[in-house]
C-alpha cells in the first residue's frame, strides 16, 4: 500500500510538472487551450464593461513590482500588450516607442508590458532604464502568459478589442504600423 502511494504521489509530480510547460528561456506553442492560472468569473469592479474576458486574459500573474494583476480585469477595456525581454536588442529598440506610443493613446488604450526569458530585477532594470513605469508589466518568469497568447519569441503584441477580439502579431512593428493599429483600437 505504502509503494501505491508513492506511486501516486508521483504520478500527480509528473503531471504537475508537465503542465507547468518547458523551461523559461524556451516558451512554445501548447497543444489544445491554455490552461488557465485563474478563471474567476465574479462581478467586474464598477466602471467597468460586463464583457466576457477572452480566454487569453484569464490569468493571474505577479508584475516587475511585486503587485498581484488579474488578466480578467482588462476585459471590456481596447488592451495591448507588448512581449519583450530584457537582453532583446530589438527590444531595447522599441521601447521608446512604447513609453511614446503609451503617451500618446494610454487615455483609451490600456498598454500591458509581458516580459519573460529573464529573472525580475534584469525586468526592472529595463523598465527603469527605458522610462517604461507609466504602464504595469508582467513579470512573465516562466512564460505561462507568453504561451497563453501563441508568443514564442519577442517582439510581439496582442491587441485586445473592447469587444474581446483578440490579435496576436508576433513580429516587429514599425512605430507607423502600431499608431495605426492603437488608432484603430481606441
């Protein structure tokens, strides 16, 4: 009996471990849904759009400082979130663009950073150094947001509709092609 509970016992390790996905610095595309880390479906706070949240934002996760974000919460709102990484030299290049882009639309269009393949104080340092702090982002350390939407490598950006539609671009934009999308969007 003693050996059927350790069995058991690690049968239920291996399937906890397999579900949690590869390791970090390899985000790749899942087979079926997304599992989610949250599905609460309770009252949206007041003020806010009674839109069902997409599956892809039914997500919990921790941002680079620390604060707890619910995915949900940003349905009924236009979203777009940019996947990024510290050490992304393509990265590093966009981000004034977004800190601008988020200047420019962040009253109707609610900007999420996603940043992953990297541990949270190399996270900081580049919202830090970029002036990125006027929009939250995910502390994305073992790329289970990144899966959630597709993104296997970095640049890339979900646009999210009030409506709920979701887009997923995973290449690089231009600074002209993401106005004009956040344009549309708004």
């Amino acid at each position: 009996m003693f050996g059927i509970r350790v069995t058991a016992g690690s049968l239920v390790l291996l399937a906890a471990l397999t579900a949690c996905g590869g390791p970090a610095g390899s985000p790749g595309p899942t087979s079926g849904p997304p599992a989610a880390t949250s599905t609460s479906t309770s009252t949206p706070p007041s003020g806010t759009s009674a839109v069902a949240a997409p599956e892809q934002l039914k997500f919990t996760a921790k941002t680079v400082d620390g604060k707890d974000l619910n995915g949900a919460e940003l349905a009924g709102k236009p979203v777009v979130l940019w996947f990024w990484a510290p050490w992304c030299p393509k990265c590093q290049r966009e981000a004034p663009g977004m800190a601008a882009a988020q200047k420019e639309h962040g009253e109707k269009v609610t900007f999420l950073g996603v940043a992953a393949l990297d541990q949270v104080p190399a996270m900081q340092q580049f919202v830090q150094k970029y002036g990125l702090q006027s929009f939250q982002h995910v502390a994305d350390v073992d790329s289970a947001v990144w899966k959630r939407f597709g993104v296997t490598a970095q640049p890339a950006y979900a646009f999210v509709g009030s409506s709920g539609q979701v887009e997923v671009v995973t290449s690089q934009l231009s600074e002209q092609d993401l106005k004009q999308r956040l344009s549309k969007l708004a």
